[in-house]
C-alpha cells in the first residue's frame, strides 16, 4: 500500500513527502518537475517524473505501486499570473485533476486528500472566514480550485472515493531541519520576498496596496507553517483511514496579519532594515483573509506545533540563507 504525493518535489508537497516517511508510510512521487526539484525528493521515495494529465502513467503507477491514497499538490499557485494566464490554470489545475480523478476511480484509490485555497472564498470581510461561506473567488486560481473542489465532491458522490479537501490560507516556513523549503526563482509570496530582499537579493519590497480597509490599509493574511500544514494532511489520512466522513477543513491559524506587520516581523528577525516602497494594489487581492479555525481541530484533532510568525519567519529566512550556498536551485 502506499501514498501517491503528486507535486511531492515541490514546496509543500516536499515537506509531506518527509512527514510520511516520517510516519513510516511507503510514499510514491508524481511531479512533472515543471516547479518542483529533483533534489528535494529523498532518494528512497521512487520519483516517477511525469505529468498528472498522463493518464497512461498515472494508472501505471497507482497499480505499481498499489495506491490506496492521494494527496494532490500538483498545481500553479500564483494569483497575478492567473489573472494573465487562466486558460493555463484552467488546464492545470483543473482540466488535469479531473484526469488524476479519472485515474483515482479507475485503479480503486479509496481517499484523495485535495490542496484548496482560501481563495476560493473571494473577498470576504475582516471576519475569520468558515467552511461553509459563500464561495464567491476573485482570481482564476481560485476558480481553477474551487471547480475542482466540486468535481471531486460529485466523483465522490459517484464513485465511493472518500475526500478531505484543505483550504490552505497563506503557507510559508520552511522544514526546521534545513532540509527542504520553498525553492522556487522568481517567487512572489510576501514572506519569501521579504527574506529575499534582507539579504540583498532584492533591493527593495513592495507593498501592494495600503487603502485596504484594514487597521493598517495593507492586506490582512492567515500565514501557517508549512510543517503544520503537513501535518494536517496526516491527520486527514488517519481520518479518512478509520472511516471519517468525507468534508472540507479551513487550515489556518485564525490569525490575521497585514502585510505590514509582516515586513516590521521580518526586518527584527533579519535585523535588516531594508528598503520598502508603497505600491498600487495588486490585481487580485482580496482585503483580508482570516481562518475560522477550530473545524480542523475539532473533527480532525489537528494540533499546531508552529504557530508564532517569528519562528515562521526564522525558518523561512534561514532557508532563503541556505538556497545562497547552492548551486542547483
Ligand atoms: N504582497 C506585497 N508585496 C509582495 C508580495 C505580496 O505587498 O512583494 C502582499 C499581497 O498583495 C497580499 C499579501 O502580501 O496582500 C500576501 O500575498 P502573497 O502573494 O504572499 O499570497 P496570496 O495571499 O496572494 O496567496
């Protein structure tokens, strides 16, 4: 029996990969290296490189494998890009999910555990935002995701595939054993950015936008670490494992933090000062979007072990020290 980790060699992917060894589980990847990195795949998990619209190789390796579990990472995450490309999210993210879907009913995988994003709530209020808000997304990637979210929930309905899907709120951090992290060039999450620019790699940070109405006027985010957000994951297998109803979970701490205050978390931890610019807003973003969290807890028993955006920020910038010293990223 093992776990299919599809996007395993990318950023969250490759943290689960690390829990689950860690759980003593046999885990197989399928990522098409498009994002993600050979290396941060351990060398004792079997790395088929290939493409989750492939359904020759999907169904090859389900029963390879025999693969009773799927975790879907595999996808494009940046909300401007998708504003430019959604015809590209559409094919990714949800064009190719319904063939993984496809393959899941075909080779008898009995729980598929799916990435969703707080996106696909849209432009809520300052409120921490439940599971069963209105589903109403402004950016193509969380269309791409909330489409999704339905296809699965009707395969399921189908076909007797049990499903968790996580809406993840704004993941950073990196692996506190420097062993993996988030490794993409040209990223454009805040806190990676941020890291970036305190070490010079940057000349300076822009914030997006400070006529939100927020307390600040910068945009209010949920930020998680990434080692948290693995470990839910687990917590959805073990309950799907013993027989857990299918359901959507919000995976967030229920904290909001402005993007201003992320930058003043990052310069103390850096102890660099470095530049910032005020800019228009970004297309896309929401105001303000905070996790109601305690569904994920309570029904999942999920337990944070990392939620103080310090320690976030330590690991995300001891990460971002350590891709200097590599040549292969
Ligand atoms: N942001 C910013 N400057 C940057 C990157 C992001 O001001 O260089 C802001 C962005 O406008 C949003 C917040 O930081 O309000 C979080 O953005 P990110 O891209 O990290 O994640 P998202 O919430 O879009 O998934």
């Amino acid at each position: 029996m093992s776990v299919l980790v599809t996007g395993g060699a990318g950023y969250i992917g490759s943290h689960m990969v690390l829990e689950l060894l860690e759980a003593g589980e046999n885990v197989v990847v399928l990522d098409n290296l498009s994002t993600g990195f050979w290396w941060a795949v351990p060398s004792s998990v079997t790395l088929v490189k290939g493409d989750m619209g492939d359904e020759a190789l999907v169904l090859k390796t389900i029963t390879d494998h025999d693969v009773t579990s799927i975790i879907h990472f595999a996808a494009k995450i940046v909300v401007p890009e998708s504003v430019a490309d959604p015809l590209g999210y559409y094919l990714n993210n949800t064009a190719k999910t319904r063939q993984l879907l496809e393959c899941a009913v075909k080779g008898g995988v009995k729980n598929f555990i799916f990435s969703s994003t707080a996106a696909v709530y849209g432009d809520v209020s300052s409120e921490p935002v439940a599971e069963d808000n209105e589903l109403t997304p402004v950016s193509p990637y969380g269309r791409s995701k909330l489409m999704t979210e339905w296809m699965l929930q009707d395969t399921a309905f189908a076909h007797g595939l049990n499903y968790v899907i996580l809406r993840y709120f704004n993941v950073a951090g990196a692996d506190p054993k420097g062993r993996v992290g988030q490794s993409t060039p040209n990223a454009t999450h805040l806190i990676k950015v941020a890291c970036q620019a305190a070490l010079g790699d940057r000349s300076s940070l822009d914030i997006f936008g400070n006529d939100y109405p927020t307390p600040d006027g910068t945009c209010l985010r949920d930020y998680i670490h990434v080692c948290d957000l693995a470990k839910a994951h687990m917590d959805a297998l073990s309950y799907l494992r013993a027989g857990g109803k299918s359901d959507v979970f919000n995976c967030g701490y229920g904290i909001g933090l402005s993007v201003q205050e992320i930058v003043n978390v990052v310069k103390k931890v850096s102890k660099v000062d470095f530049k910032v610019n005020l800019s228009p807003r970004r297309p896309g973003d929401p105001a303000a979007i905070v996790a109601k969290a305690d569904k994920i807890r309570d029904i999942l028993g999920w337990k944070p072990e990392y939620n103080h955006v310090e320690g976030i920020v330590q690991d995300a910038f001891a990460w971002e020290k350590h891709l200097k010293t590599r040549n292969d990223v």
